[in-house]
C-alpha cells in the first residue's frame, strides 16, 4: 500500500461510494421512484443556459464554457428561439475554443533584442540590443528609429571602440520633427583625431546648438561607454562614466530614439519609461498571428448543422432595380402621356436624368398629371443624388393618388438617406406586414433597427425574414454586425470605465480606459460649446481600445465605412461604436479618440454631414487642445500643414464640397489635410462670406436637411470664386506660419 495517511484514505472511500449508483450507496436499501427532474429544452431554459455559458465565459472558465456553449446547442437543436443568437453563440465557442490551447506569449519572445525587464503597470522597460539583432527598429533614412516611445525620463547606453562610436549619430526626444542630435566626441593618443561631444536641437530645417563637451585622452585599452539621459528639461551626455556636457532641453522626457544605421557599437541598452502601445502591440500581432492560424484549421463544431447554412441571394441593389423595372407611373393615359412617360424613362436610362427633370417641370396637368410627374420626378433627382427632393416628390405624390408597395419601399429608402429613420421604419413595418419582397423589406428594417441601437428587435427582424426566404449571405452579415454590436471583441481580459456619455472597454489596462474616458468626456464638452447641445440624451457609446492593431483591423471588417488601410480609428455609424488601437504613444492614441469622437457628435447633432466638413472639423477639434488642457481656436495641426506644403494642386472648393465618400478617399491624405485648412478657414479666416456659409450648412444640417441639399441652399448666394481666392490666400499664410 502507498505511504497514504489513514484520514485521507478515509476522505476518499468516502468520495468513491458517493460517486457509486444511489442504489448502490444505499448498500440495496430501496428507494422510492421519484420522477427525474430534467428541465425542458424550451425558450426560457435556452435563456437561462445561454447567461450561464456567458458567465463562464466572461470568469475565463473556457473548458467549462466551451463545453456548456455546445451542450446548450445539442439540447435545443434546430429551435427557433436559438437562431436570432447563433451568430453570436459561433463567436462566443469559437473565442472559447481559441483561448483553449492560446497562451499569450512572453513579451520577451515578441522583440528582437533581449528583454532585460519590464514591468506593464508602470511601463519601466530595460532592453539591450547588439548590431546583428536591430529588427525592432525601422528603417528612416539614414536612421534606425524604435518604435517605442518614451513617456518618462530615460537613458540610452552604447558600448564600443572609441573611433567607430564617434562616427554614429544619436537622436533623442523625435516627437515629429523636433529632436536631440548627439555626437559622440573623439581624442586619439597620438592627435591624429580630435573632435568634441556635442549636442544640437533640430526642429524641421533649424539646428540650435545646446552644448559642447571636451574629450579627455583616453588611456585605458578597454571599449568606451557612452550614456546619454533624458530628463524633462535637461539632456546629459557622460563618456566613460565621467560627466562631459548636459544642456536644457524641454522634450518632457518623451519621443523615440533614432540612430545611425552603421554597425558602429557592440552594446545598446535603453532603459527608461515608455508607453505599453509598442510591447502591446507585438503581444496583439502574435496573438492575431496565432488566431489566423487557429481559425484556418478550426471546423465549425457539428453542433451547428442543425440550423441551415446561409446561401447566397439577390442584393439590395439587383432587388430595387427589378422591383421598379416595370413601375406603373399612370394606370390610365393617353397615346400621348404613354409615349411622354417612355421617352422620359429612355432618357434617365441614356444618362439624361437632369434634361429630364426639366422637361417635366414644364409640363402642365393636361400634358401629365401631377402625380406622374412626381413620380417621374422623384425617380430623376434620385439618378441625380437628390434624396431631398425624391421625399418631397413622392409625399407630394401621396396625397394624389395612394402609394403601391413599390413607391412606399422607395420613399422608405430615400427616407432615410434624409435622416428620417423612424419614418422609414414605420413604413418598412407596415410593408413587413405584407410579406411581400420579405428579403429586400426585413434586411432594410433590420438595418435601420441596428443603426438605431434597437438591437432585440433587428434580431426578431432578421428571423423573421429567415423564416420567410431562408438563410441569406445579407442576413447572415447583418448578424454578424449585431455579434459585434452586442458581444464585442474576443479578448481575453477586457478592462472597464464608464462615464456619462461613454463606455470603454479594453484589452490594454485599466490606465489606458480611463484615460479613455477623460479624453472622450472633454471633446465631448468642446464639441457641445462648438456646436450646441443635443436635442435629446444620447445612450453611452461604446468605446473599445485594442492593443494592437492586428486585432484591431480584424474587429472592424464589416463595421467600417471604408477600407482598412492606414486607420487608427473608426466611428462605426452601422453599430454606434468608437474603436481604436492603441498608437505607440499616448498622445497619439489621444488625437485618435478626439477625432473619432467629433465623428460620434456631428452623427447625433446633425446626422449625415458631408464628408469634408465631418473629417476636416474632426482634424480641427483634435488640434485644438493641447496637451496641457488648453483651447486655442486657430491651433495648427502639425502634421496636415506638413502635407498642405507638399501639395502642388488643390481640389477647387466648388468641387471639394461636393466629394463623395469615395471621392474623398481616393486622396485621403490631402482631402483630409485640404478639409483640415477649409475648416480653419470657415472658423478662424475672419471672411464674412465663409462664415456665413457655415452657419447656413449648420442651420440646414440641424434641420436634418440631406447634406447634399444642405450644402446647395448654404451655397446659395455664395461668390464661391471669390471664396476660392480667399482661402488661397488664407492657406498661403498658414503654410509660411510654424
């Protein structure tokens, strides 16, 4: 027998006989028969299963939760009341799944140098590099630059043959293009090589000299050392461990660290304070690196067969166009009325929809009567992008004649391009009625209930469409963007903080979401004294900061207006959610949460703006606050007055107002910096004509006007020639200020 104490032995018979049939505990003793008490597999036990699976899941219990995920699916397979969560449900295994066999790596596995130390909560990170171990660090001219920035003071120490090491240069404090260059001085025995230590502030093409340090003979054989420390105000250069020469310097002990690109030390260590977004960010790539792999091998568990798979159907676009390719403009007209109606239908199809449009607004009663011509006019300004007018033709048209189904989808459609969502909705309701077009009515229906944050009710929408056509790729979509809506992203630690207008979630730490928080509920309070409360509260909007961006552009694939590239940030009006990565520094994943937040407002405030004055009074507000706190009206945005001097051509601003989405972002780097500029312009160029049209387009956009109309009736009255001229003028001036 096993060296096993009594008492334990003891303790497990005990175990042992319990885990035995109740018979056989019971040593024969007969039981009385009890019926078993098994729940019923019904809507109410799918409930309450489904909460404790998501507890499970949100404790990180994710044996236990993948486990009661799939035992939830067999028990009510191919129920109903199961498929408006399914989406979800495939979300939630296979996060679960995922964080099975993933372990977060070591972040001394994610760099290429060696990780000497580093502590996340207060961000002190030592780390040394040798010359043939330098990937961490990009290429940038003639710089090696690390992605790392500095948030405190640091130190930066080389180790190296003296005649090498003066031949590197060292930069310190790069916070655009303002910096510390260090060169590292040299003194040979003989006197063949003699030059000083010295220390330069740059900033664009100025070059200031701060200090000049004397190189003492050197004799002793071993390498020399060089430290250079950066401190809030003061840069210090020692060499050999001697003191040789410091300067004041005002870099807040912040920026990254560059240098020459030769092989020309044997030893680097930095060690010092630095932001989390770079260590973050190789932890996040790993792990997206790792997810990517997981997800090409994982089989979606056979637990799912029970509901059928989506198949691919008509798409809105194909839907509209057949459902008013044979629309009856007048049931009863002569030769006349029918070959007018044809030859103006013939032009809208040859591209000659505004030429239409005037001929039937001289028409009279006799020639067409005013309900065909409304119709005929609101098709027209719908080919010409003028949803305004297509509402009014139509509403018009209603009260003439009563609408079929095809004229009341198409008023629901234009409805809501003007902002009139609810309108739409009650329209969209009344037609759901009908099941007639099930697909085409319940996937609008069901996306307008999504923008609108009515989450349970786009989910029965989206049901009950799939009860009438099947499983759709469009409904399929609109359930993954309501997964994303209402379960977030797959993390594995999510961080929170709430505040009155926002709720921010992250897999950073809890620093980085109240620091989240602050930033959001302060360009809040500008936008508010910029552009006037909100007619009526606003829910919290949720926010989630990822750690990197991998993860990030991962999150925002079905939820993002544009494509992926190059972004730091998203409002998503589809699912009302701010989302962000982390930036290598603070200040920048600050200007990120303060562009994207200005984007949150102007959607409560005013709905669809258009898309210049949405990014360029976006860019305005970021720059305007300082990092202290303080509001300056005519701040400069650094970085898109760099772009506007490399600029050789600017969109005429006739044409500029009128960019589209994807005219916008054909050139996003100068449309933002151009919509940046046109802002400034309107707020702070002092020109009566600018600022009037800015309070027109405000008034008309308040009103809940189409941006397009909007921007027309500002523009009336307007010399935009002269307007032109004078914005010239004004970016003139702001391209020669610093």
């Amino acid at each position: 027998m096993n060296p096993i104490s009594a008492s334990r032995a003891g303790w497990m018979l005990a175990l042992a006989l319990l885990a035995l049939p109740g018979e056989a505990r019971a040593q024969g003793t007969p039981s009385s028969p009890t019926a078993p008490n098994v729940v019923p597999a019904d809507a109410t036990s799918f409930a309450a299963e489904f909460e404790a699976a998501s507890v499970s899941t949100q404790r990180r219990l994710w044996k236990v939760a993948h486990a009661a995920w799939l035992e939830l699916l067999r028990r009510h397979a191919g129920a109903s009341y199961v498929r408006p969560r399914l989406a979800e449900i495939r979300e939630l295994v296979r996060k679960c799944a995922f964080w099975q066999v993933t372990r977060e790596p070591d972040a001394k596995t994610c760099i290429s140098g060696k990780l000497i130390s580093y502590d996340a909560t207060s961000g002190r990170i030592c780390v040394q590099y040798s010359p043939d171990h330098l990937d961490d660090f990009a290429k940038d001219g003639e710089l090696l630059v690390h992605p790392m920035h500095f948030s405190g003071s640091y130190t930066i120490e080389l180790e190296g043959e003296p005649e090498p090491l003066s031949r590197m240069t060292l930069l310190v404090g790069i916070e655009g293009d303002r910096s510390c260059l260090v060169r590292v001085g040299i003194r040979t025995q003989d006197g063949r090589l003699h030059k000083a230590h010295q220390l330069f502030a740059l900033q664009g093409d100025e070059v200031e000299a701060l200090a000049e340090g004397e190189v003492e003979e050197r004799t002793s054989k071993k390498p020399a050392t060089v430290q250079v420390s950066v401190r809030p105000r003061v840069v210090s250069f020692r060499y050999d461990g001697k003191q040789a020469m410091s300067a004041e310097w005002d870099s807040g002990a912040q920026g990254r660290l560059g240098i020459s690109t030769g092989q020309d030390f044997t030893k680097l260590v930095v060690t010092g304070i630095v932001d989390p977004g770079w260590i973050d960010g190789l932890i996040d790539a790993r792990v997206q690196q790792e997810r990517t792999a997981f997800e090409a091998k994982w089989v979606v568990p056979e637990e799912f067969a029970a509901w059928p798979e989506a198949k691919p159907s008509e798409t809105r676009e194909e839907a509209i166009r057949r459902l008013f390719s044979d629309v009856t403009v007048l049931e009863k007209g002569t030769p006349f009325q029918s070959e007018l109606i044809q030859r103006i239908l013939e032009g809208r199809a040859s591209g000659s929809s505004a030429a239409m449009v005037t001929v039937l607004l001289e028409l009279n009663d006799e020639q067409l009567p005013q309900s065909a011509r409304d119709l005929l006019l609101a098709l027209c300004y719908g080919d010409l992008k003028r949803p305004a007018q297509v509402v009014d033709r139509l509403e018009s048209r209603a009260k003439l004649v009563p609408p079929d189904f095809a004229t009341q989808f198409l008023h629901a459609e234009f409805l809501t391009q003007v902002e009139r969502r609810e309108d739409a909705c009650a329209i969209l309701e009344q037609l759901a009625r009908q099941d007639r077009e099930p697909q085409l009515v319940n996937e609008m229906l069901a996306e307008l209930l999504l923008i609108a944050g009515r989450h349970d009710e786009a989910r029965a929408v989206i049901e009950r469409g799939v009860e009438l056509v099947g499983p759709t790729s469009e409904f399929e979509a609109l359930r993954v963007r309501l997964a994303k809506a209402t379960v977030g992203p797959p993390w594995r630690t999510t961080m929170s903080q709430a505040s009155p207008h926002f709720l921010v979630n992250t897999d950073v730490d809890t620093a980085t979401a109240k620091l989240a928080c602050r930033t959001l509920e302060d360009v809040w309070m500008d936008c508010q004294r910029l552009l006037g409360r909100l007619d009526r509260p606003a829910t919290p909007t949720r926010v989630f900061v990822f750690s990197g961006r991998s993860s990030y552009d991962d999150y925002i694939r079905g939820i993002a207006q544009d494509g992926l590239e190059n972004t730091v940030g998203i409002y998503s009006r589809s699912v009302h959610q701010i989302v962000a990565w982390n930036q290598l520094s603070r200040a920048e994943l600050v200007l990120a949460l303060r562009h994207e937040c200005v984007h949150r407002y102007l959607d409560l405030a005013l709905g669809d703006v258009p898309r210049w004055y949405d990014e360029g009074l976006a860019e305005y507000i970021s720059a305007c606050k300082s990092s202290d706190g303080a509001w300056t009206d005519d701040a400069l945005n650094a970085g898109r007055l760099e772009e506007l001097r490399h600029m050789t051509v600017l969109v005429d601003l006739r044409s500029f107002f009128r960019l589209n989405d994807y005219g916008f972002m054909r050139n996003a780097n100068s449309n933002y910096a151009q919509a940046w500029a046109v802002v400034h312009f309107l707020r702070c160029g002092r020109n009566e004509a600018a600022m009037a049209f800015e309070r027109r387009l405000l008034a008309e956009l308040r009103q809940r006007t189409d941006n397009s109309s909007a921007l027309e009736r500002a523009l009336e009255g307007i010399d935009v020639v002269a307007l032109q001229q004078a914005f010239i003028t004004y970016l003139e001036k702001l391209v020669k200020s610093r």
